[in-house]
C-alpha cells in the first residue's frame, strides 16, 4: 500500500492495471522470438484501440 492513500484508491488502480499488465506479461521460455514479436505487437495495437491512440 505504498503511496496509496487508501485501500479503495489501491483497489481502484489494481482492477485497472491488472487486465491491462496481462496484455504486456507473456512466458518467454514458450515462445520463440518471432512468436513474441507478434504477441508484443498484437498487446500494442489492443493498447491502442483500448486508449484510443494513433500509431506515431
């Protein structure tokens, strides 16, 4: 709870960040390098639908 004021200001951050750290965590040892490239860029491109981004 460091840095965090309250509890429900540490719960509001964690049920935002959680669905969003899974797009970026994979294990690498099951993929091959090529494999992870994809996975990196397919995470980004829902990144960005998701913050309504354009590519730069």
């Amino acid at each position: 709870m460091k840095r965090f004021k309250s509890p429900a200001q540490l719960q509001r951050f964690v049920s935002i960040d959680d669905p969003i750290a899974n797009l970026y965590c994979f294990p690498r040892t099951t993929f091959t390098s090529n494999d992870h490239r994809e996975l990196r860029h397919a995470a980004m491109t829902a990144w960005r639908e998701i913050t309504c981004v354009s590519a730069a």
